[in-house]
C-alpha cells in the first residue's frame, strides 16, 4: 500500500514536471515573438524563458528583413544623430525656390530646401528630439499631425508654446507609443499653403502582415499661381497646380515594382480639397489611416480612395498586372497643368463691351468694386449671374477676323463644336527624362499632367536595368 502510494506521488511530480516544462517552452515562444535577438551573442545553450530558440531568432530575423524603407520620389530623407539614445533631427523651416515641372519656377515655403520637407522615417517606441529653427520673416509653430505628444509638444501656438519668432528655436521631444502614417506641418494655416508639410513615417516593432515588397510615399498639394508670377497666392479658393511630392505630372517621378510584389502606397493630403485617388489596372485595399492601421481582415476592394484634407490613407495591393499603370486624382481639374481662361467659350461683359475672362477675376483678384457685376467670376465657376455671363460666344477672346481665321484652320469643322477648344496633348518627353522613365512609350508625357503619377509594375530584367541605369552602369 504505502509502495503503491510512492509510486503515485512520484507519478504526480512527473507529470507536474512535464507541464512546467511546457509552460516554459510555450512561454518561451511567445516572448520570441516580441523580443529582438542579440545578433551580437547568439544562445548556445538549451531554450530558456530568456534564451529564444534558433528557430526563433532565425524567424524574428526575417520579419525584420520585412520592414522594408519608405521611398518618397522626388523626397529626400532627413538625416538624424543619435545623442544618448536619442534620434535627433534638425528642422529649418525656410524659404525654397522650387521647379513644379522644368521651367516653372515657384519660390515656396519648405524644410531643409525641400517642398515637401524630407521624410522623417522613425521606428515604434524611439525616443526622438527635433530641433526646429524659424528662418522665415514671421512667427513660426510646427504640429505633429496625428502624433501622440504631451501637450507642451503638441505646436498649437498660444496653447501649448509661444510661436517660435523669427530666427529663434524651439526643441520637441517625445517618445512614439504609435505607428503608421503621419506627417508634420506648420499650424499657421497660411503657411500650410505656402508648402509647409513633410511625411512622418512610424514603423511598426514587427511589420504588420501581410508583407510588402516595396513601401512608397506620396504628399498631395494645391496651389494657386498668377501668370508671370512665381508666388502661390495662398488666399485663392481655386488651384492651377496640383502637385504630387512637389512635382507634377509628368515630372513626378515614376513609382518602380517588380511583377509580383507587394506593394504599399501612403498618400497624405494637405490642402484645400479633397483627392479621389484612382489607380489603373489593379484592385487595391485601404489598410490604414491618419490614425494608424485599419484593425480588420474585412478589407474591402476597390481602385479609387478618397483621401480628404488633413488624412492619411494607405493602400495595398499585388502588382500582378504588368504595365505602366496611372495614379491620379479623379477630379477632372486636378488633371491639369497651369489652367488658363482661353479653354471653351469664356466671355463676360462689361459696359455692354465684350473682353475675355480674365486669370486675375477667376483666381479671386478684381478692379473696380468688388461686388460688381463686372467682378462676377470669368472662370465658370459659378451658378447664377456669373454663370449667365458667360455666353457660348466665341471659342476664344480673339477678334472678330482672327475667330474666322481660327474656325478655318486645324482638324476638320475646327470651330463647329461649341466649347473647342477644352483639352490640349503636348508632349515633353526629353524635358523630363530620367532613369524611371526609360522605356515608357514615346508620347506619355501628353496623358499625364497635373496630380498624376505612374506605377510602373516591371519584369524583373527590366526593374534591374533601370536600376543599372541609375546606378550609372548601363546607358539610356
């Protein structure tokens, strides 16, 4: 009897033992999954609590070779320095003179000579130091959209600092408990729309799934500029240039995949309207926002996204159609260069006298009193009188001898349209060509103008020999 009993306990140990075992082992996988190796001593003792697995290390290796960086065409990089175990950044918020295509100069507001600013690319859980300067002739305050800051941090001026006077400093630092996409802006609402903005990229501690190959970068801006003029007129309501990462189409500079790949765009939208962004050739899903990743697997297709003022949205998809593919804002103004008056029959009256609408009245710049009738706009831009004042008089403000000219020459019945002349294809392939470009059919430059880009989903010969070209290794 007592025997028996022995061998019952001693049964009970055994399998007390065993369960500790597991429980160990299991607890020790799960801390795997959150805890980084130290490539520096890897374990060469029996698995422990403490000591992951090399199957473990081997996976966790893995996903980190998965947070691949974000590319921003046309966008640097801010550099940063590790100061005790802090990133920190120097910020100069200043004036820059940019090009939107080649040829058109603007002088915008910007950070470290770029419009947009560089990207800041930071990981979940870095403590980060930004060290901003105010070198423009007015006050200055920079808010980090989206970020969860203490309040001392947050950049509203009068609330939480005083604005950063001209040439003085202001230093933010505060710890990313967040990831996904977010930006930085000044929070002086006109300088918003002088260019003020840069993307700020929080990298989660293990990459959400699934995987993406290629992680891609892009900030959507409006800005409206006189003829002749190289100043944005920030108190305009309506925009002649619409800008993706400070370029427009066809200067963006084309998004480059391998067939196959997955791949990842965050678009970031700082304006003054909303951007439906259409995609060709493929389906995609909307897997985060301003806010951070989208928390559902029931992720619903689609090929257009409407990315509202002050949001972020990315989007995902399999670049399994190969092609060069458009990315663009599907608000038909927005796919324009430059809009001029002389597009369809614009004309307007004053002092019973025809002259043609001017790009002064339409962009909100009148003589003579302002709520005249002659002030009504020349832009078709509105419902009711200034609507009713622009009759289908003439295809354009020419003279009488030159509309008959001009109604006898070009493609045939030029002129018995009413509205001829509306869309323009002109093509500037050689003016902005680079390495990204090469092999795009001849003539693509006319097709894309305004807030448009391409998606490139390449062969893997192909994709190799652009990046030879880029490298300087292989001739165009």
């Amino acid at each position: 009897m007592q025997s028996s009993r022995r061998l019952f306990l001693r049964g009970l140990a055994s399998l007390a033992s065993a369960a500790g075992t597991a429980t160990a082992v299991s607890a020790q996988q799960d801390h795997s999954a959150h805890t980084a190796p130290n490539p520096a001593s890897p374990s060469t003792t029996a698995p422990s609590s403490t000591a992951p697995t090399p199957a473990a290390v081997s996976s966790r290796r893995q996903a980190d070779a998965r947070v691949v960086e974000v590319i921003t065409p046309d966008v640097p990089k801010m550099p940063w320095r590790m100061e005790n175990g802090v990133k920190v950044f120097d910020i100069s918020v200043e004036h820059v003179r940019t090009e939107f295509i080649p040829g058109r100069v603007v002088d915008a507001w910007g950070f470290n000579g770029s419009v947009p600013g560089p990207t800041i690319e930071v990981t979940e859980g870095d403590r980060v130091r930004l060290v901003v300067e105010n070198k423009l002739p007015e006050p200055f305050s920079m808010h980090w959209h989206g970020i969860e800051v203490p309040i001392e941090m947050d950049g509203m001026p009068g609330i939480s600092q005083e604005p950063i006077a001209p040439g003085g400093r202001f230093v933010y630092e505060f710890t990313l408990a967040q990831n996904g996409t977010f930006f930085y802006h000044s929070h002086m609402a006109m300088q918003e729309m002088m260019g003020l903005i840069g993307l700020f990229i929080i990298h989660p501690r293990r990459p959400h799934t699934p995987y993406v190959d290629r992680d891609f970068g892009l900030i959507l801006q409006e800005w409206s500029i006189l003829p002749n003029n190289t100043i944005p007129n920030t108190l305009a309501m309506e925009f002649n240039w619409l800008t993706i990462n400070g370029k427009a189409g066809p200067a963006t500079t084309p998004m480059l995949v391998k067939l196959g790949e997955r791949v990842r765009i965050r678009i970031v939208n700082l304006g003054m309207d909303h951007h439906p962004m259409h995609m060709h050739g493929h389906q995609f899903t909307v897997t985060g926002t301003e806010g951070g990743r989208i928390q559902t697997t029931a992720y619903e297709p689609g090929n257009t996204v409407l990315v509202g003022v002050a949001q972020a949205r990315d989007i995902e998809f399999v670049a399994k159609n190969a092609g060069d593919w458009h990315l663009h804002c599907h608000l038909p103004h927005h796919m324009m260069n430059q809009m001029a008056s002389m597009v369809g029959p614009l004309m307007t009256s004053r002092a019973n006298l025809a002259r043609p609408g001017t790009m002064e009245s339409g962009l909100g710049i009148h003589d003579g009193h302002a709520l005249s009738d002659a002030a009504g706009t020349a832009f078709g831009r509105a419902v009711n009188v200034g609507a009713e004042a622009e009759r289908s008089v003439a295809n354009m403000p020419l003279s009488t001898q030159a509309q008959a000219g001009a109604q006898t020459r070009g493609a045939p019945n030029t002129g018995m349209f009413p509205g001829y002349p509306q869309d323009m294809f002109m093509t500037m392939d050689r003016e902005v060509e680079k390495p990204e470009t090469y092999g795009l059919r001849p003539g693509w430059t006319g097709g894309t103008m305004g807030m448009m880009t391409i998606i490139r989903v390449l062969t893997p010969e192909m994709f190799d020999r652009i990046q030879e070209i880029k490298a300087g290794r292989g001739a165009q």
